[in-house]
C-alpha cells in the first residue's frame, strides 16, 4: 500500500514518520511503502497521484475526497489555525482594522481560506489579496509597507525565530478547531478499511504506537466520516487579486 505523508509533516520528523509507516506494515501484516518527499511540487507530482493512504492537510484533504474518491478515516487533535499580522509599529491595530483592507497571504493553502472564513463569521470583508509565493514572502510585504495586514498559518508562525517574530505584530490568533491534517483511504483499498480503522484506532493504547503519536504530536487519531466546516471553507469565494 502507498503511503504519502504531507511534506510539511515529513521535513519536521521524517524518522518518525518512516517508523509510523513501519508500524503500520507490521500490524497489517502487508506492506507499506512511505517514500519520504519534502518539496510539495515533487509530491504533487510523483507522490500524491499513486497515493492508496494519505496522510494531508484539510485542502488537499478536499481535492482527494472530490476528485478521486478517498474516503477520509481520521483526524488529528493538532488543529490548523491561523495567525492574523500587521506591522510592528502599528501598535492599536485590531482585527476589525482588517475590514476594507488589502490583505496578504499565500494563495490556495488552507489557512488562507481559513483566515478569511474567520474574518466573514466576524463580519469582517477584505477589499483584495495581495498574494505571495510563500508565507515567509507574507512577512516581508508587511515590513516594506506595501501591504498593512497579512495572514500567516499558525505553524509557520511558531517555527519562525525570535527575531524574526519581533518583525511583525500578531493582532490576533485563532482558535477555531474547525480542521486539522486527516487519514484518507484510496477507495480501489476499501477492503483494508475495517483493519486499518482498528490498528490507528487503538494506537494511543499501544506502547509503541502511543510513543510515535506523541513525537509527531498527534495524541490519538479520532475517527470521521465526513470533512464538516473544510468544504465550507475551501469552496469560500475569495476577493480578487489586489496587488
């Protein structure tokens, strides 16, 4: 069974992501082939398309589900959030000061969309996006003024240095557990399902298993059924280009 893990899991803990997929082989007794890729073009490329088991986050989540039939198993108790920026000196800015603003962000991630659903359940509309290539790219438009407020994913946001987290503002964090990074099912591997639900299922109460889960940071898996507030999210109508 091909196995692809989103390679921004794999490049923060790509040992422990090979002994995930290990565990998994032995406790199905089938093999399990996890190829390691950390560049997301390359996986959208050569990984992804031959993908049994995934691994993904809510957007891809949404793209396997609607145009190749997987059927999502379980998520994560790490939710995706999202980190709401502006520049450091603009001291008083609130998150009501992004209404009929430009806003900066990445196009087609998740926490992009996620941020703006956030901003239009608070009544908050942006008059454009002024997108970047990188979320990295979001912080620099800010710190040459060329745009005031951006949207930044939340683990991007943590992972950054103290020095480079002094170079913006955060206006505000969310905390809206609407999504995390899920397990999906190819539907041609339907008949691994019952086996596969019972080994993720009970891994938290396995030594080994509960060990892995807790370097990866994902406590336990929790079963789903459907992907609830991401199509909402994802199929969003987002406001033209700005910049």
């Amino acid at each position: 069974m091909k196995f692809s893990v989103c390679p921004h899991d794999i490049v923060k803990q790509m040992k422990t992501w090979l002994a995930f997929g290990a565990y998994l082989q032995r406790a199905l007794d089938h093999p399990i082939t996890l190829e390691p890729v950390t560049d997301f073009a390359v996986f959208y490329q050569e990984s992804l398309p031959h993908a049994e088991l995934a691994f993904v986050n809510p957007m891809d989540a949404w793209h396997l589900v609607n145009e190749r039939g997987f059927r999502p198993m379980f998520r994560t108790e790490l939710y995706d959030e999202v980190v709401f920026i502006t520049h450091p000196e603009n001291l008083n800015a609130s998150l009501e000061d992004f209404h009929g603003q430009v806003v900066a962000a990445v196009d087609r991630q998740f926490a992009t969309y996620l941020g703006l659903y956030i901003l239009q359940e608070k009544g908050i509309r942006v008059a454009g996006m002024a997108w970047q290539p990188s979320w990295l790219q979001v912080i620099r438009t800010i710190m040459t003024g060329q745009v005031k407020y951006g949207v930044l994913y939340r683990d991007f946001y943590t992972g950054l240095t103290h020095l480079s987290r002094q170079q913006i503002r955060v206006v505000y964090e969310s905390n809206s557990r609407y999504a995390t990074h899920m397990m999906l099912l190819h539907p041609e591997r339907e008949a691994w399902r019952e086996r596969l639900h019972r080994v993720l299922a009970s891994m938290h109460e396995d030594a080994e298993g509960a060990s892995l889960l807790e370097t990866l940071r994902l406590k336990r898996w929790v079963p789903i059924s459907d992907l609830g507030h991401i199509e909402h999210i994802v199929t969003l109508q987002v406001p033209g280009e700005a910049i």
